[in-house]
C-alpha cells in the first residue's frame, strides 16, 4: 500500500516539479542580458537577438552583444561579441564576434 501511494504522488508532482516556471526563465533571461552587457568590451553594449540555451550538459547560455568600439582608432564603428553564459557560476565570457553574419530573410 505504502509504495503505491508513492508511485502515484511521483507520478503526480513529477512534471510539475521539472519544469522551470515562466518567472524563472524571465529571471534567467535577465541575468544573462546583465551578465553579458556588463562583460562587454563594447560601449553602447546591447543584446541582438534571442538567449540561445545549450543542453544542460553543457551548462551555456548564448547572446550576441552589439556595440560601439571604445577606442578612439576604430572611430565609433560598431563591433559584435558573443557571450556565453555559465549556468552554474553565473559568469560571462566574451569573445569578439565580428564575423558572424545574420540571415537574412527571403
């Protein structure tokens, strides 16, 4: 009796229990827009785009920041960086990101 009362309570809080609550995921969006802005080597740093999310098993969040070169050599022109965010440690890594390209829509 004992055990079926705990298949049926697992059965029932289980998928509930898993699932992360749109509060969460607006949380988690905000502090990977924090974190990587604030990594940002780039004036006028912005987000572009959607947080891109890796497989738990790797633990990242993706963003693309957009900005402005702060040094006076590259005359204001605007520069991209790719950020990942570690899940885990709530760090962000920037790497200069250039070279990546939109689609662009038919």
């Amino acid at each position: 009796m004992k055990t079926k009362l705990i298949v049926i309570l697992g059965m029932l809080i289980s998928p509930a229990a898993l699932a992360s609550s749109a509060n969460a995921w607006q949380d988690h969006h905000a502090a990977v827009k924090s974190a990587c802005i604030k990594a940002s080597s780039l004036s006028k740093a912005r987000a572009v785009g959607n947080i891109h999310l890796f497989d738990d098993r790797a633990g990242f969040s993706a963003l693309l920041i957009e900005g402005v070169y702060p040094q006076k050599q590259m005359k204001n022109q605007r520069g991209r960086e790719l950020c990942l965010y570690q899940r885990t440690s709530k760090q962000a890594f920037i790497a200069e990101a250039d070279d990546l390209q939109a689609i662009k829509k038919r």
